[in-house]
C-alpha cells in the first residue's frame, strides 16, 4: 500500500497481535500495516484517516503530518495549538515548519477547514488582510495641538448619523457605543443624542482576521433593539460587531481584540487560546464554556469573560474606582461581597476591590448582569394596540428583571415604555404614539 506520509510501501501483516501504531500512537491487538526498510507500524484506518496535508482555522499555513520516521524530535515540551495539551513527537501529528506550530491529529481533523488546497495560496504569498479604518467611512476635521501635532477634533463615523466631537473630560455612568464600556477620555460625544464612542473605538479597523473563525470579520454597529451573541464569551451584545458576512459568526468588540497568545496580570504564565472542548472550566469564575485560554506550565485555564473583564472600574456613585482583584484581601477564611452582603463562593475566583474603603465585590455586582449592554438607549417599537391595555411587547434584549434574552415592555393603560434603563425605570410613550 502506498500513502503520502511515508516514503516506502505499507505490506500487510495478516496476523493479529498486539503493537502501537507509529501514527495514533495507540497500543492495540489487530492486523497492522509495516515498512520493512524501516520497521513502522500503523493501523489500516490510520493509514486512510489521516490525509498528508490539512488546512486548519487556526492557522495560516498548510500543516504536514509528520510522525517519528521522519526524524522529527524536539528536546523541549511541545504543546498543540489548537488544544493547548502536550504532543507526543515520537508519534504522529501536524506540523507546520514554517511557524513551528503542532496540532495533535485529532484536533487537527476537528479545526479542518474544507477548502480544495490544491486552490490554496499561501497567506506569505498574498496581501494581508487591511485592517486599516476605510476613509471611505470616517471623515475628519483636524484642530492643531499645542505641541504642533494634529488631533481629529471632529469626525463622521458610519456608525452614527450625526457628527462626534472629540471630549477629554470624565463623564460617569456612560458607557461606549462600541465595546460597551465605561466611557473615559479621550472619546467622541454627540451633542445631539447620548452616542459616545472611545477614540480606539472609533478607530477600530473594518476588517479583521481571528484565530476563532476562517473567514475575514466585518465590524458593523447594532441597529437600536438589535443585538448579537458573542462566540467568543457567549454573552449577548448589543454594541459592534465583528461578524462574518458568510456565516453569521460574532465577536463583540473586547474579545476580538485578545488573539491566540495572552498576557495577563492575573497570571504569572503565557496562556495559550484553546478552542477544543476539554473538562476544564475556568480556574477564575468555574464556568465551563469555551473557547478557553490554557497554561502550558499549570493547570489554570481563563475563559474570555474573565479575559476580558475591565481592570479598573467605577460602581454607580461611590467615590473611589474598583480594581479587579486576583487574591483574597486577608486570611480571614471568610469572604463576603459587600453589595449583595453574599459569601464569594472560593477564595481562588476574582472579584472587584476598592482599597481605600476595604469594599470587596462579586463581578456581577459591580459590572452587572448584562455588561455587554448599554441600557438607555431610544427604542423604536413596531405596531402596537393601544386598546390592549396590557400587553407585552417583546424585544430582542435581554430582560433587566427576568435574565431572559427579551425585553419586557408593559403597556398599561395603553401606555408603553422606551428609553428603557439598567434598573427597570423607563420613559412612558403617550397612548397616541406612533
């Protein structure tokens, strides 16, 4: 028998014993396939199961399956890229030589992209995605500095239909158009309605290229109402997108920045983005979704909730700012949140501390439930009626009582609600309305 991963012929041995496949790497009693000039062992299915080549999502390059007779032996630990777990070179796996990346076979074939490689051209070869902003789409005005640099004062961005102005001033319990969070300067106010936008926001590119997804993502602002399931931390959102236009894939604004490598204060190790489901949950909150950062020194694994929760942020009105903590306050052995008076769960999950007043909080009740949302915002209901005087209409938001993933608007006495806020409080619609 002939296959590409190996250069001499496989002679069936029809007898039935027990040896380890020099592909799988698994021991097992069957009929095996050998190489005489080499003495390598493989199962008949593995000789079929494994294609020479496979183009994985996570990765830009062509991956070649490589196995020990290739004489391919590394004196460091080698981990796969795609599950963050340690390969085993003496066997087979996928190797791309190019970026000294490596993906147990397995993972590999479940991250494979179907395309025809004999079409594929080399990212190397090809431009690089733009992720450049589109001029097109973001007009400036220009205001000269002090120091002689110029700063866009002013500009027409084509998330928002009136002009942004460009602020540096603190504004409290804002939150960004754009990632969704607290608005700090410098950032882009409108002076006819309540859109702000941070400037990073503001210049965030229109395309951009993720390790969680194959095709390029679009970034696009949500309609009023509108919102979206993010992939990556699996919350709804309802600020921009990065969407895939062929498959309806989303990231919100925060978790498309963290790419496969992160660096985080909360841990002394790199961590590596894991897109394999594994029994693991997050070492911060317990939860269990994925995709999830792994460490390839510990057993600490970070989901992209914890990943992306600000370091630094204000609760409503108290004084001073909280800072996200990694390590208990004292060693007390008790620890409570001081706004919901509820005993924080495990010492080793992360919380909100304010260290000028000793206050110590759960994520959820400094951040909120919902903190890919910006409450507030003007929403325009469809038909409704009046004579009804009370029905429910349902939106695509998630409820601020219920945690469904509605909006709950009460018509009474054939009143209904808009500018719909955090708390439950709204503004009442006159019965005439529209």
């Amino acid at each position: 028998m002939e296959v590409e991963f190996h250069d001499h012929p496989l002679i069936p041995i029809w007898k039935s014993f027990t040896f380890t496949c020099d592909i799988c790497g698994k021991e097992g009693k069957g009929t095996p396939y050998m190489c005489q000039l080499c003495s390598f062992w493989v199962h008949g299915r593995c000789a079929y199961q494994f294609p020479h080549i496979v183009k994985v999502v996570r990765h830009k390059h062509l991956l070649q399956l490589t196995h020990s007779s290739l004489e391919f032996h590394q004196s460091d630990p080698r981990f796969c890229q795609i599950c963050v777990r340690k390969v085993d070179t003496q066997y087979g796996h996928y190797y791309c030589s190019k970026c000294d990346f490596a993906a147990h076979l397995d993972c590999a074939m479940q991250n494979k992209e179907n395309i025809n490689l004999q079409e594929f051209k080399d990212e190397d070869e090809v431009l690089e995605l733009n992720e450049s902003v589109d001029s097109t789409t973001y007009k400036v005005k220009f205001n000269m500095r002090e120091d002689g640099t110029m700063i866009a004062t002013e500009i027409k961005h084509f998330s928002h239909e009136h002009d942004l102005k460009l602020i540096d001033e603190v504004l409290n319990n804002q939150k960004c158009d754009g990632c969704v969070r607290a608005i700090f300067p410098p950032f882009y106010s409108c002076v006819k309605c309540s859109f702000f936008l941070h400037e990073s926001c503001a210049n965030l590119p229109n395309k951009k290229q993720h390790p969680l997804h194959q095709h390029p993502l679009t970034l696009l602002p949500m309609t009023p109402s509108m919102d979206f399931w993010c992939q990556a931390c699996h919350r709804s959102c309802n600020g921009f997108t990065y969407q895939c236009e062929k498959c309806w894939f989303n990231l919100d604004v925060q978790c498309s920045m963290i790419s496969e490598i992160l660096i985080h204060p909360g841990h002394e190790h790199q961590l590596l983005l894991s897109s394999i489901p594994f029994e693991q949950n997050c070492s911060c909150c317990a939860s269990s979704i994925y995709p999830i950062f792994r460490c390839t020194t510990c057993d600490f694994a970070l989901d992209f909730r914890c990943a992306t929760m600000p370091h630094s942020t204000r609760y409503k009105q108290h004084e001073h700012p909280f800072a996200l903590s990694y390590r208990v306050e004292d060693d007390s052995g008790e620890y409570y949140c001081d706004i919901c008076e509820e005993e924080r769960q495990d010492s080793k999950y992360w919380f909100y501390y304010c260290e000028d007043c000793g206050y110590p909080a759960h994520p959820d009740c400094i951040i909120g439930k919902y903190p890919n949302y910006k409450f507030g915002v003007h929403i325009s209901f469809g038909a409704w009626n009046s004579s009804n005087e009370n029905a429910v209409i349902l939106l695509n938001a998630p409820c601020w009582h219920h945690g469904s993933n509605t909006i709950m608007v009460v018509l009474i006495n054939g009143v209904a609600a808009r500018n719909i806020n955090e708390d439950g409080s709204y503004v009442p619609v006159p019965a005439n309305w529209p």
